[in-house]
C-alpha cells in the first residue's frame, strides 16, 4: 500500500473525475511509482495525466546527468515520456494501472537500471479533460518529501441493529440474507465482518452483546470468529443496556453476565440510555451518545461521549454514505475535507442501521472497506483512539433525558381480549413500575433473569406509537412470570382464580402442587405458565411467544384492540385453540383442579395437577385444534452449551440437569414443530426458493405441540421428579 503521501489538494473542481486529490510516489530498487488519488473515477475515464519529473541521479557515473521528464498517460493507451527537450525517451518501459473502482491510478517506470541510480527530487501534475485542455492549473512543483501526519481524515464506523434473532429465520436473514438489502443483494452481518476481516478496517458493533444477540451467534456457530476478530482489535464490542431507561443498570448487568458466559470481558466502553441518576456511571471510560454534532468526542461526568451518527435519532433519513458502487462522491468529499483540515478534534462518523444500509451489502460493502483501507489519508479509529483523542467542552443535557434521546412513554392501558380497556388497568409507566418492584423482589437466579429479559425486551422505547401499545398489550405478561417464581421461593399447592397477575383489571387463576406451577388466562381457558421443580432444580417449561418476542410480524396485520391477540404471531399459552381463541371461560376450582367452562357452553377444559402430572381435559361440541409452546432449555439459552445441549436432547439422550417430559396423547393426534428443526441449514446462506419448515420461524425457544382431537380427548404431562 502507498503509504508516501507527497501532496494533499483541496476539492475545486465540478467534475470528480479531473479532481485531483492527493499524490504518493516511491520508489525500490526495481521501480518508481507515482500514485494520483482522484475524487471519483469512473469505469472508463476520459482525462489524461501530465506529470512533469525532475530526478536526481543517485550515482556518480557521469552519464547519468540531472534529467526532467514528461510522463504522459491517457486511458486506454500506454503511458510515454519525453525528456526536457519534448524528445521521446525509450527504455523506461513506462506502465500505468487505472484502478478505477478505488478512484487511483500508478503510473510506474519499469526499469531497474533506472531505478536503481536515480531519485525522484520534485514533480508537477496537470490534469487534461477529454479535449485536452487543462482541466485546472497545474499543481505547484511538489518536493519529494513525506507530508505531515496530520492529513488524516479521523473516521469512526460505527454499526447498530445487527442481529436481532429472535427466529431462525430472523437470524439467518440478518446474517445471510436474500434479496434483504436495499439494492436486493445478499446482505447480513456476515459481510461486514468479512469485508472488516479482509481489510483489516476496525468498527464499532454496538449493540452485538445483547444476550439474544450473542445467542443467536451461538446458534450459528458464530461467536468464535467474533472473538477472534475482537481480539485483534477489529471488532470494538461495548457493553450494551436494552429496554427501558430507568433500568439501564440491570440491563446492563445481565448483558455484562451473558458476554462473560461466551468469554467477552466486560468492556471501557458502553452504548445504554445512561443518564445522570444512572448507577456506577463510572465505571466506563467512555460512552455513545446523541450529540449536537456527530463530528466531535465530548465529556460528560468524567467519562468520555462518542458521537452516533446522524441516522440514530432520524432513520427517516436516507444513508448518503455508500451505494452499490461502494462510497458515495459525498461521503469522499467529507473525508477529503477532513483530512485536509487536519484536525484531529473533527471526526468522520459513518455506519447506522446495518439493517437498513447497504454497509451489510455483500458487494457495496467490500468495495467500500476497501476505498478505506488503500487510501492511506484515512484513519479508521481503533478504540484506543477513541479513549485518547482530544474531546471538546464538557455535554449538558438539553432536549434529552438520556445519552440516547429515546422518546418519552405514553399513557398507553392494555387492551383486553374482548377489545376495551379496563379503568381499573394500570397505565404503562404505572405497570412498568409495578413489575419493576415485583422482580428487585425476587431472588436472583436464572429464573429471575428470564423475567428480567422478557420484561426488557417488551420495554424497548420507540416513537412508534403502535408498537409500543403492542408491547403495553403484553407487558403485564411478565407478572405470571413473576408469580411462578415467588413459588419457587416457597413451593407450596394453589388454587385461586382471585388475583390479577398482570395487572390489567381483570382475574387469573394459580394451580400448583409442591412439584408444579401453572397460571391461567381466562378468556379461552390457556396456560400461560408452567414451571416445574425436580431434584435438580427447576425449568419453565410452557410460555407465551411474546416471553421472547412481539412485533416481528407486518404492522399492518396488528390488531392493536384485540389485546393478547393483537400480533398474528403470538402463541398465547398452551391449550390456546386455534378457533375461538380467546372466547370467554367461567372458572370452577377445586383443590388441585381447575374447569373452564365456556359462556356459550360450547367447551369445557379440566386442569388438573396431581404430584408432577398435569393433566387436561377436553369436552367439546366439536372437534378442537389446540397449540402447546413447549419451551426447551430457555434458562440456558444464555450459555455456550445450549447447542450441544439440543442436539442430546433432540437425538433422545439424557441430560443431567434437564429431561424432556413424557406426553401421552387419548383420543389425539400431535405435530411437532420445532424451531431447531432447520439447523441443518442455518450454515448456509439464506434460500428463498427453499420451503424451510415451519419451526424456522418459530421464536427460540419454541417447540410447538398442536393437538388435533374430537369431541373428547385428553392430553397428560409427566415432568421428571
């Protein structure tokens, strides 16, 4: 790479074809190169170059006089040169290399006799439009000496949204997806960090240690080609806080406690909604932040702030960055300007949304990283950089409560099944604090930090008001989370249908024995939680899909009056039947049964808990199809193990901290769908024309059990004791 910067020119010109930005020449005992950096070439240029050489013999043999030379090269045509009295001069064997799509061209003089007794002293450069007129004045007699470090463009990349993967198909999609970018290319994290590995170009991942995040890696067999790539400073990956603000600290301790388990030490830098009542801000050394201007670090508290880039606050707005042909004109005249200021108080930021950019565009991507790293003005910076660099005045909170301006809640209430609200229903910031207090109760454990995930994940701040009356309508789930757990802390037998667990107004139900716990939405008589206990501890083994995620479906197929069936992808418990989902139930209790009756008296469903048997059964006018989230393993999801602990599970074999619990079926028939089905092919890129089956786009970790039966049937678990 040309690292012997000799000239830096200031953009002056209309056309980024003539404009000359920079000049490198070197020189090796067998060659003398001269480099032309221009602002942006196209495939087939139409300038020519005149180079005015002045060489210094570096022998003392006398017929090797002080000479200048005329080097002539145009596209399409061999280079030629002429002496000082315009005569050719052969022997040089002169070559030139367009390299149009990095925007350069080398001129070289091939000649090692030549090269070996004589020194490039000074040059000139004139460049020539298509008609050979200069397409500006020369530039001045340039000395053949090194510039000043200081002609660098200081630039941060820096990326978000990169792997949500709440699906199999969700996380194949976003690593090596069809058709997803925005020139409907192949697109995904996996380019990013090939074109970062290829060139040796240094980013920021912000949010890649979410706990699902690095789950999903896992699931991919990912997690240790990024460890690798962050261990040579490639990949700078900061600790990471999701869901609501006012809980920053506990998020980013289970994010903190997730990384450690993959071997990701905890990091000096952090990208959360910190805030000036956050708890151990101190603790980092510097922070990413929505500041006035995104071309400048900051202090605030004795840390340092990293600015986002624009995109953050406004995604609205289009990414003017890179397109299919790698950087845009734009984004190379900002870092021409850049490092012509040379100022290392002045940053470049580009990145975003790697979703939403085409920065995870397998070509654009490439060609992109690669413009960077041949271009020896621009300095990526590393995360030493990012913690030295001089930063201007300190940051003083202004519009924001946050670093990260995340929108203010509404007073959003949920929606009930039958499509009203309740007055007596708790508005969404009331709930939030409702949970809030209810799990800094509960004793930490795995369990714990489950309820603490689901509740997070449902309290992401969004400026879309839609979304986050979906997330309000499942919110209050998180209390029958709760609910199982304080049984753990004291297992005992329940039966009750006179508590309101998730705050909405309106009574579930509780059966347990000292083995088993279950909770119950009413309306269509579903199981929303089991939990069972054995010798070896204790595993949730049903949940609603909205445990892991909402919202994954269109918006426009939400139905945000329709409650617990407000997203078309939710599976709202076991027992939850495909018809009628949510018609209303009357309860009966008895001391380890339950029965739903219908209100139209169409259906009965009987729970009944003996020791470690759930048993359910059905009384129907008709023939019924009901669906069973069976959750497999979720509190180890976490864990580098969890892929091999599937793959025993799946194949039969025992595992010594979880079994898989017995099913047996009256009078009904199952199918089994499970999100690990399609495994096998989540090493390769995604495939549109493939039908994967329907497990891949179930929500990890879900296997679905749907029961088709007739009139009567019954299904019975037996959980290990």
């Amino acid at each position: 790479m040309f690292a012997d910067l000799i000239y830096f020119d200031r953009l002056n010109l209309a056309d980024p074809a003539q404009d000359l930005v920079a000049i490198y020449a070197r020189h090796s005992n067998e060659k003398i190169q001269f480099r032309l950096d221009f602002l942006d070439l196209p495939q087939q240029p139409n300038i020519s170059i005149e180079l005015n050489v002045g060489f210094r013999p570096r022998s003392k043999i006398k017929d090797l006089k002080l000479a200048k030379f005329h080097i002539w090269a145009t596209n399409g045509h061999e280079p030629s040169i002429e002496d000082q009295n315009q005569q050719p001069v052969h022997g040089l064997n002169p070559k030139i290399y367009w390299k149009t799509e990095l925007d350069y061209v080398v001129i070289e003089i091939n000649n090692p006799s030549f090269a070996s007794t004589h020194q490039v002293e000074n040059l000139s450069a004139t460049i020539l439009d298509g008609e050979g007129q200069p397409a500006a004045p020369p530039t001045p007699q340039i000395p053949i000496a090194a510039l000043s470090s200081s002609y660098k463009a200081p630039l941060l990349l820096v990326f978000y949204d990169l792997m949500p993967g709440f699906t199999p198909a969700q996380t194949l999609r976003r690593w090596d997806g069809a058709h997803t970018g925005p020139f409907g290319q192949r697109h995904g994290l996996r380019y990013l960090l090939q074109a970062v590995e290829e060139t040796g170009t240094p980013v920021v991942l912000l949010d890649l240690k979410k706990p699902n995040s690095l789950a999903a890696l896992n699931y991919l067999g990912q997690i240790e080609k990024i460890r690798q790539l962050a261990e040579k400073g490639l990949l700078i990956l900061p600790d990471v806080g999701i869901g609501d603000p006012e809980f920053v600290g506990q998020s980013l301790r289970l994010s903190r406690a997730v990384s450690r388990n993959f071997a990701f030490p905890d990091h000096p830098l952090v990208f959360a909604s910190l805030s000036s009542k956050s708890y151990n801000i101190n603790r980092y050394k510097a922070a990413f932040a929505v500041l006035p201007y995104s071309d400048s670090l900051y202090t605030w508290q004795s840390i340092r702030l990293i600015p986002l880039p624009q995109t953050f606050q406004s995604p609205q707005k289009n990414n003017m960055e890179i397109d299919q042909a790698g950087l845009t004109i734009a984004a190379k005249q900002q870092l021409v300007k850049a490092a012509q200021a040379g100022n290392a108080q002045t940053l470049v930021t580009f990145g975003g949304s790697l979703s939403q950019s085409a920065w995870g565009d397998a070509q654009s991507s490439q060609l992109a990283f690669e413009y960077i790293q041949s271009h020896p003005w621009i300095h990526v910076l590393t995360q030493q950089d990012l913690l030295t660099l001089p930063t201007r005045q300190g940051y003083i909170f202004q519009d924001c409560e946050n670093l990260l301006c995340t929108p203010h809640d509404l007073p959003l209430k949920p929606y009930s099944a039958a499509g009203f609200i309740k007055s007596s229903a708790l508005a969404y910031p009331e709930l939030k604090n409702a949970l809030r207090q209810e799990l800094e109760s509960l004793t930490e454990g795995k369990m714990t930090d489950q309820a603490w995930q689901m509740f997070l994940n449902l309290t992401k701040p969004t400026a879309d008001e839609r979304l986050q009356q979906l997330q309000v309508n499942y919110l209050g789930n998180v209390g029958h989370l709760i609910a199982g757990i304080k049984w753990l802390q004291n297992p005992a037998t329940l039966h009750t249908c006179a508590v309101d667990l998730d705050w909405d107004g309106e009574m579930e139900c509780m059966l347990a024995s000292k083995q088993l716990f279950t909770t119950y939405e009413p309306d269509g008589a579903r199981l929303l939680i089991l939990i069972a206990r054995n010798t070896q501890g204790a595993q949730q083994w049903i949940g609603p899909a909205s445990q892991f995620s909402v919202g994954l479906s269109d918006s426009v197929d939400w139905k945000l009056e329709s409650g617990p069936a407000s997203d078309p992808n939710e599976i709202p418990g076991a027992f939850s039947d495909l018809e009628n989902t949510h018609q209303p139930f009357f309860a009966e209790i008895k001391e380890n049964q339950i029965i739903f009756n219908a209100a139209n008296g169409s259906l009965q469903k009987t729970f009944s808990i003996v020791s470690n048997n759930l048993l359910v059964e059905y009384r129907s006018e008709q023939a019924r199809t009901t669906r069973i989230p069976l959750l497999i393993l979720p509190e180890q999801r976490d864990t580098p193990k969890w892929k091999e602990r599937l793959d025993r599970l799946v194949s039969g074999e025992n595992i010594d901290d979880s079994l898989l619990p017995s099913i047996q079926l009256v009078a009904a028939s199952n199918r089994q769908d499970s999100f690990h089905d399609s495994y096998k092919w989540m090493s390769q890129p995604e495939n549109p024309s493939f039908g994967y089956p329907l497990g891949h786009y179930l929500p990890f970790p879900v296997t679905l059990l749907t029961i088709q039966g007739p009139k009567s049937f019954s299904v019975k678990f037996t959980f290990p004791p």
